[in-house]
C-alpha cells in the first residue's frame, strides 16, 4: 500500500478545552459496529445513560439542541472522561485526521474543520511538503472499474497544480488562474480522447507567463447565493451569511472592491497558498471517479475567495482584524461543507457549470 502525508501531518494534537469551539455539535456522529458493541456492554450508571444516548437503529449519537449527547457544558466528552479514549468511536478517535483511499493508495490529510488542524496548515510560512511511504500490508480487493491510467494522468496533473501554487515568484491570483487552465485543459483533452497526451501542454501553462484572475464580482454573489441554499448545520453560521452578504454584495462592485482593498489580511498570500494546497490535496483526485476535473480546481479558488470576503465582512461587522479572525472564518466555513456529503455535492454541482461563465 502507498500512502501520502502533509509534513506536519504528525503534529496535530487536539486541544480538547483550549479549542475555540467544539468538533461534537453540528453534525451527525456516526459509530462504527465494534464501538457500539463496546457501548451496548459498558455497566453501571454510565452504561444507563449510554442508552438511552444513542440512536441504536441509525447507529449514531443523540443530539440534543445540535450538540453530541456525550458533550458536557464544558465542551469535552463525557465518554472520554468516564470510560477512556479507548472506547472513543472511529469518528472521534480519527477526526480531524481524514483518508482518501485510492487502489492501492492512501492519502492522509487533516480536515480545515477543525480550528487546531486550521491553525497547523495556515500559518505554515514554508511550503507544503509531502511525505511518502510504502508498506507491505495486503492491499484490499482491487476496483475493477478504477481506472488506474486516469489516476495516473491526475496524480501527474496535480502535482504540476502543487508546482503553480507553490510558486511564489507568482501573484497568487496568477496561480489560481493558472489552476483553472490547468483543469480546462484536462477537460477538453478528456473530451478529445487525448487525456494522455497533453503533459507538455500542461508544463507550457506553468512556465509560461500567466495573467492575474479575479473572480468576477457577479460570481462571487453567485457563489454567495448557492450557499444561502445549502444545509445549514449551524444556526451561527446563517445569521453570519445573511449580515455578511448585505454588506458585502447588495451594494456595487465598487463598494465591494474597497471594502476588500481596505480589509484584506496582510498574511493574505501565504494564507491562500495553503488554502489551495490543502483543496486540490484533499479533492482534485477524487476527479477520477466522476471526470469533474474543472469543478474540483474551481473549488479550491472559489473557497479560498469566498473566505477571504468572509474575513473581510467580518471586519466590517466589527470583529477585531488580524490572525485569529482569518483561521476562524476558514474552519466555520469548511465546517458547514465538509461535514455535509449533501452541501459538497452541490457545491460541485453548481461549480461544475462555472465554466462557460468565466469564458464570458
């Protein structure tokens, strides 16, 4: 088996009550068979209250008013503290740390919901190193539909995405241009049955000289919109998107843009640097399973867009500017897609029209 890692991968620890908010509210805790055979066994008063704490038939955690029916008025688990992080679930023992499993390939990551993992990967001033490893462990059953070739084809695509992000000779708005041509590029050759012959196409948008990409203030309200749709899994985060919306796009492009020239977070490139890398990391693979090579790129440059503005409103909506700010808009909006399977399928949904509209 093959396995891929961020270098500071290893570094996280959870801080447990120092965490500005909690990873046990706002969305559905799923246990796995053996956890809950452990639960149904545990005695006593705790084993009483266990019980009567989890949806035996979804096999998943109670909540009560949107938190984990386990998580105490000090935001930390009642089943850690009792029994230990041996009886912990598979979702709580491995979050943040997330797989994307592959034939034959596993890849390691840690999820931009948590505000610690957020922390490690945002104020990382190097850049992001992968560390690779191979093991002799009986890989499981292959895919027969899996198509190897292709993967192949975007492991190669996207390492030359990592070579654009990463650099820094570069305004990052030339390489998040640079990434969309990249998946463009992809698309039209999948479409022309030439998927496998475009590497020196692909190293030509690299090395070439690039234009700086902006994306355009009618996508932005677009892309704001959809959002408003999407399920809200914290109620925070909606009266957030209603106030931050009216004072960013109900006014004009011109309003918009000085509102971002004044506010925008003086860390701004290096944030954005790892904000693509930790996107196109994490999602531009998972490609070879529906071709939406463009919608993946997209949804690295629109969320990392998308957050800043979201910083910036914050700044208008009088929240003290800086550091801290920028991590917490990152984790609160990456909480309400990735803890969702139903918000990040329309998210892609909705990208994977874009486009045609940015070609106008």
């Amino acid at each position: 088996m093959f396995y891929m890692k961020p270098h500071f991968y290893d570094s996280f620890a959870c801080v447990a009550g120092s965490c500005p908010d909690t990873c046990c509210a706002g969305w559905q805790i799923v246990i796995d068979d053996a956890s809950l055979l452990k639960y149904s066994r545990v005695q006593g008063g705790f084993g009483n209250r266990l019980l009567q704490s989890i949806d035996w038939e979804e096999g998943a955690f109670l909540q009560f008013d949107g938190r984990c029916s386990c998580l105490n008025e000090d935001n930390l688990c009642d089943l850690h503290q009792e029994l230990g992080e041996g009886y912990l679930c598979d979702t709580c023992r491995n979050y943040p740390r997330h797989v994307e499993e592959f034939d034959g390939v596993r890849e390691l990551s840690l999820s931009l919901s948590c505000p610690e993992a957020t922390r490690i990967m945002l104020t990382c001033q190097e850049t992001l190193q992968f560390i690779n490893w191979e093991t002799e462990e009986e890989e499981p059953d292959p895919d027969e539909e899996f198509d190897f070739l292709l993967f192949s084809c975007l492991n190669d695509a996207r390492e030359i995405l990592f070579q654009i992000i990463q650099n820094r000779r570069e305004p990052v708005s030339v390489r998040m241009g640079k990434c969309l041509a990249i998946a463009e590029k992809l698309e039209q050759a999948l479409e022309e049955g030439k998927i496998f012959e475009i590497g020196e196409e692909l190293e030509m948008i690299r090395s070439q000289d690039g234009q700086e990409f902006t994306l355009p203030f009618r996508e932005r309200k677009s892309f704001y919109d959809m959002l408003r749709k999407l399920e809200l899994l914290r109620e925070d985060w909606g009266e957030f998107l209603k106030e931050a919306g009216e004072i960013l796009y109900d006014g004009d492009e011109e309003t918009y843009q000085d509102s971002v020239d004044r506010f925008s977070p003086g860390k701004w490139e290096q944030y954005a640097e790892q904000l693509l890398m930790f996107f196109i990391y994490t999602y531009f693979n998972g490609a070879v399973y529906d071709e939406e090579f463009f919608s993946k790129a997209a949804f690295a440059v629109y969320s990392t867009e998308i957050i800043r503005d979201f910083y910036v409103a914050g700044c208008m909506l009088g929240k003290k500017a800086g550091e801290e700010l920028f991590l917490e808009t990152s984790w609160r909006y990456a909480r309400e897609i990735e803890h969702s399977d139903q918000n990040l399928e329309r998210v892609e949904g909705f990208l994977s029209l874009r486009k045609s509209t940015l070609d106008k």
